[in-house]
C-alpha cells in the first residue's frame, strides 16, 4: 500500500525528510517517545533503519533524520528526485523506491533506481555477475517511437 511520493526538496536530501502527517497512523505508536525507528527495504532488499521524530505538543512536523541522509548518500539522492514510501499490508515491512530525476528535451522523467549488477556469493565470498538484462542482451529499445 502506497503511503506517500515526494519529490526531494534540498532540505531533505540535505538536513532531514519532512514526511505527511496523515501517515503516522501506519507507524508504530510513539508513545513517551518523540521518535520511533522503522525498518525500511529498498528496491534491492536491502535494510535501512530511519528514525521518524514527531513533535509531542502542537503541529506534529514527522521527518526522517536518523538513518536517512546515510541513505541519501548512498544512493547518491538529489534534488528533484522522487522517492515513494509505502508498507506491506500483512506485515510491519516499510519499503522505499527512489526514482532519478531525469531531464530531457526539456522535459522531466523518472527513472527507477538501477538494482544491483552484482550478486554476492556468501559461501564462496565472491561476487558474481547478475543476470544480464534484456537490454543488455542486445535487444533494442525504442524512445519517443523512434530505435535506438
């Protein structure tokens, strides 16, 4: 179940990511606490930790800190780009998609973040290359009609 989509100001990719109120009801209660953490995957499946901190009186004002700008440096995560936040319905699992922004002819255009290329083999501890893509297999690829 999709939660929210924003498009990354540069405080967030910058200091911390000001999330929607209305979303915290899919949160763990905060309780005495000003803050709860959150297990998030991204599209490869791996785990990020992120706090969400909520003010206790008045307007709450839910942001990530803990755990996100780690996040948005490894990703290498700019201005302008979209992140969609959202949670398995059957279980307490909060995923998390980025989506590059990319300019062209003018236009703007998303793109998911590219998985992984390598697999780690854990037993043999080395890594292997991943399954080759279609388009890396050689098929072409058309864009505004037109092959590439």
């Amino acid at each position: 179940m999709e939660l929210f989509s924003k498009v990354l100001t540069s405080t967030d990719v910058q200091k911390r990511m000001a999330i929607p109120t209305c979303i915290l009801r899919y949160f763990p209660s905060f309780e005495a606490n000003y803050s709860v953490p959150l297990r998030v995957l991204d599209q490869n499946g791996e785990e990020w930790i992120f706090v969400c901190s909520a003010r206790k009186k008045g307007y709450p004002k839910p942001c990530f800190i803990k755990g996100w700008l780690r996040f948005v440096n490894s990703k290498r995560i700019c201005v302008g780009d979209k992140v969609l936040f959202s949670k398995d319905a059957e279980s307490e699992v909060y995923r998390i998609e980025v989506h590059k922004r990319i300019r062209l002819f003018g236009q703007e255009f998303w793109s998911n973040e590219p998985r992984d290329q390598r697999q780690v083999n854990f037993e043999k501890r080395k890594e292997a290359e991943a399954e080759v893509t279609d388009v890396q297999a050689g098929q072409s690829m058309s864009l505004f009609g037109q092959e590439c």
